[in-house]
C-alpha cells in the first residue's frame, strides 16, 4: 500500500472524511449529509450543523480506515478545510484532524475549501493538475481563475452580489421549492421551456469577467404574483428559464475568460456544476470553440473530502504542511 492522507471536510452542513495516496488516488470517501436536517429551516442552521458535525465526524474516519482496509498508522499525514465557510463548523473538522496529528506526530495540512473545488477536475484520470481558466460555482462563490499551478492562482473574477448557487436556491425558494434548490430547479427544468420567461441575463459590459446574479431574482420577484405555481407547466417553465438565464452568463463569461488568457483548457467545478444543463452547454460550446473541458465528477461537485484529500496532497507533495496553531478563518481567500 503506497503511502495515504486522510483529510476531514466540515465547512458547512456536510460532515467528510476520506483517505487520498501521494499519487492522488482517492481510495475512501464519505460523507453524512445533514440535507435532511436543515430542509425543515429552509437553510443551513449553524448552531445546528456544528452539533451534528460533533456526533458524525470521529465514526467518519473510523468508516473510512476500514474501507481503505488501513488504520491510523498508516496515514501519513492529515488534512481538514480551514475555510472559508461557517466558524462553527469549520472548528470540528480540523480539530479532529490536529488532534489525529498529535496523537499520531505527523503532520497537519489546512486546506482552502476553494481550493480543494478548484482542483477536483483534476481528480481520478484528469491530472496532472495544470494551466487552465477554472470556473467555481458553488453556494457561496461564483468566481473565474487562472491557474497556472497548485498553489498559483489569479483571480479574473467573481460575483459582485449573489453566488450562482445562491441565485438557484434564493428563486427556489420564491418559488416554493425545498432546500436546497439546485438540484430541485435541475430536476423541473427540462420538462420546461427555456424561452418561457425571458429573465435577464446580466453581462456586465460586454467585457468583464465579473458577475451579477441579483437582478435574476428580482426579475422572478416581480413575476411572481403573474404566476400560477399550482400549474405543473408554469413551474417547469419558471424553472427551465432561471436556469437558462444562470447558465448562458456562466457558459459565457467561461469562455471569454479563456479567450483574453489564451488558454485552450477550460474546469469547472462547485455544487452548480452538478446541473446537468450546465454541463451539456458547456460541452456543446467548449467543443464549437476549440477548448478542453475538464468537468468535476458529479459526486465530487458538491462538498465532499475527497477533494479536500486531493487538495492536501497536491500542497503536500510540494512541501507544504501546516502549523497546529493555524486557526480556521470563514473568510479565507483562494488568492492573495
Ligand atoms: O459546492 P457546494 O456543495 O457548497 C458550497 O461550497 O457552497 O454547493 C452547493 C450549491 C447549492 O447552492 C446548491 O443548490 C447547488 O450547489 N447545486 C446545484 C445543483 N446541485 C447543487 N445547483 C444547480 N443544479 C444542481 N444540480
Ligand atoms: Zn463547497
């Protein structure tokens, strides 16, 4: 067995824990999910989800040792998300895993939860990771970096208001859909009509790589008391139209970004790039336009540890640990 890192993720409602080699294979991952728990608020409760990251994340790692067929004396270092994401949260995971480092002295890794949605393209047969314009689009962030290597990144751009996440679970939620509402708009969009409602698509001027996603909600805000939600046909054409709105600005700007760089390799990654119509336009375009698409795997888009593993190897193989007094940071950036 070649040498492994455990690494925990706890940033905000899903507890993690998987095992990664040096040479970035992922050989155990799991995840409790709290969706279940937090649907009955409407969001994420963080008073609530620290609790739960407490009762899930020692039986976690004990459930990924025995998949891996290991224990801890085998693991050669250990990792958790330091940030950014809920304080309270963020606290559990890497207390585990400094504790783990000092119980079994090796060393400890903080991992950008950014960074590790950043690099999970890259997981499986896609690495090595390299130069690329990388799309994230997750729940709290929206943003386009160039990457020329681990640990080299530059930011392009990112949202000015709400993620594209936010955008899909705040219309969700107008809308009468349960939390969390990406993947609930995902699932009515396609027996809906795209060209229904015609909700802005906001570009900014015609060349910035930022984005805007606030004007979107406030277009379906004022639609609302035109609608009738109870019929089947309203709701899956509501749907299919916010989300063709999101995708054509991300679909976009992706490759604008990749134009003005010169980079003919495009990821994207984060919890939105599970949609299954984002990742058929963003197929369908990439193609037209000559780049290279490397696409999250649809289980390692949303949170999960088996990219926070990957992450840490990544840092880890160029020389990288952590102090066990680095504190977690909810505001942590991916660049400085
Ligand atoms: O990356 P992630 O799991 O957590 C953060 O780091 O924020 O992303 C969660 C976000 C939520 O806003 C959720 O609604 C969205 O990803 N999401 C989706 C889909 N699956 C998850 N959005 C659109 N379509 C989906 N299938
Ligand atoms: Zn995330």
């Amino acid at each position: 067995m070649s040498s492994c890192l455990l690494a925990l993720e706890s940033s905000c409602d899903e507890t993690a824990a998987a095992i990664c080699t040096l040479d970035g294979r992922l050989i155990a991952s799991r995840i409790a999910s709290q969706i279940e728990i937090h649907r009955q608020y409407g969001g994420v409760v963080p008073e609530v989800a620290s609790r739960n990251h407490i009762l899930h994340v020692r039986p976690l790692v004990e459930q990924v040792l025995a998949d891996a067929n290991l224990t801890l004396k085998d693991i050669t270092a250990f990792a958790a998300t330091s940030g950014p994401g809920l304080v309270s949260s963020l606290l559990i995971g890497t207390s585990m895993a400094k504790a783990l480092a000092v119980a079994e002295n090796k060393p400890f890794i903080a991992v950008n939860h950014m960074e590790g949605h950043l690099l999970s393209p890259f997981m499986n047969e896609n690495g090595p990771v390299r130069s690329c314009v990388a799309l994230i689009v997750s729940g709290g962030h929206t943003m386009l970096v160039r990457v020329r290597d681990v640990g080299h990144y530059e930011l392009l751009g990112r949202t000015r208001d709400d993620a594209a996440g936010e955008a899909f679970d705040k219309v969700a939620k107008m809308i009468g859909l349960p939390y969390p509402g990406g993947p609930e708009i995902d699932k009515l969009a396609h027996r809906g009509d795209p060209t229904a409602f015609a909700f802005p698509r906001s570009f900014l001027d015609g060349r910035s790589l930022e984005f805007s996603f606030s004007g979107l909600k406030t277009a379906v805000l004022y639609e609302l008391p035109k609608l009738d939600l109870k019929s089947e046909q309203v709701l899956t054409n509501v749907c299919a139209s916010v989300q063709a709105a999101i995708i054509e600005v991300l679909v976009e700007k992706l490759v604008l970004a990749a134009k003005q760089c010169g980079e003919k390799l495009v990821t994207v990654s984060g919890g939105v790039s599970c949609n299954r119509g984002l990742r058929a336009a963003l197929t369908a375009r990439c193609a037209k336009e000559g780049l290279q698409l490397l696409l999250a795997q649809p289980d390692l888009c949303t949170d999960n540890a088996g990219m926070i593993a990957f992450a840490a190897v990544q840092r880890f193989n160029i020389g990288h640990t952590s102090p066990l007094e680095a504190d977690v940071d909810p505001n942590l950036s991916l660049v400085s």
